[in-house]
C-alpha cells in the first residue's frame, strides 16, 4: 500500500500554527472530519485518548499521531508542517515538525500496523524529511511524498 492511496492532497497543511499537542491533532483533524464526515471533536478525542497511553512523537522531528475509529469507512491519512516546531512530548525530547496522522476504522489492525511501518520507515531518509521542511506549499509536499512513495 502506498502512502497516497489513502491520503488526500486537501488533508495537507503546510503550515501548522499551534504551539500545543492539542492545537496541533485539532488542526490537523479539521480536512480529516470533513473527509469522513465525522465529528472534529470526536476525532480530537480518539487521538488525545491515544496520546496518553504515550506519546505519538517519535523523535527525530516526527510526529505520527494515531487512532482508531468506530464505523469508520475507511483510514485516512493527513499530513502536516509545523515550521517552527512544537512540544509534541517526542521521546528525544526535541521540537516536532513533521506530522503524518493516521485514523483508521476499529477493525483494520493490519492495515494501520502495515501503513505506520511504511511511514515510519520512509521516514528514516533524512533527504526526504529535509525536503519535506524546506517544501514552500500544499502541492510540492504532495509531490515530494508522491515521489519517495514511488521509489520506496
């Protein structure tokens, strides 16, 4: 499965401007609702309820917040860009910038586990996240992960 056989160009921000965890997962779930139809606050709260059991941030600059969903049709993938970094609790304890954000339907373990592997490990290639930073808009991030999806 390639990254953007689930994720839509419109769930990208290119520019998150929330300073908390919290104001990052509300951002970043305001395409994901429309998207799906579903409920921000309640997809705000299925991300928060997963946070606690520990952090999402996982280290690295990297974000991949992450849950599951009641009645969900199918996951759906967002992106987002924090240029200045927040406090996202990262297990190394440095700024997070890099945000993907996952939600997937409460029956789909398979594809949730295969789908933060493949993320997780384009993500070990500094270039990528390097352009990925340094990326101006909505449509050159799509392009870039369009491009990594392909030759991963």
């Amino acid at each position: 499965m390639k990254i953007l056989d689930v994720m839509q160009k419109e769930a990208i921000i290119d520019d998150l401007k929330s300073q908390t965890k919290k104001g990052i997962l509300e951002e970043m779930v305001a395409p994901l609702a429309n998207i799906t139809g579903r409920d921000h606050k309640d997809l705000v709260r299925v991300l928060m309820d997963r946070e606690r059991l520990g952090s999402t941030g996982i280290g690295g600059g990297i974000g991949i917040p992450h849950g599951k969903i009641k009645d969900l049709e199918s996951l759906v993938l967002g992106f987002g860009l924090s240029r200045k970094g927040v406090d996202f609790e990262a297990i190394d304890g440095e700024p997070t910038h890099i945000f993907f954000i996952l939600i997937t339907p409460e029956n789909s373990t398979g594809l949730h586990l295969k789908l933060l592997a493949r993320i997780s490990r384009i993500l070990k290639n500094d270039h990528f996240k390097e352009r990925l930073q340094n990326a101006t808009d909505r449509d050159e991030i799509f392009d870039i992960i369009k491009e990594e999806d392909e030759d991963f």
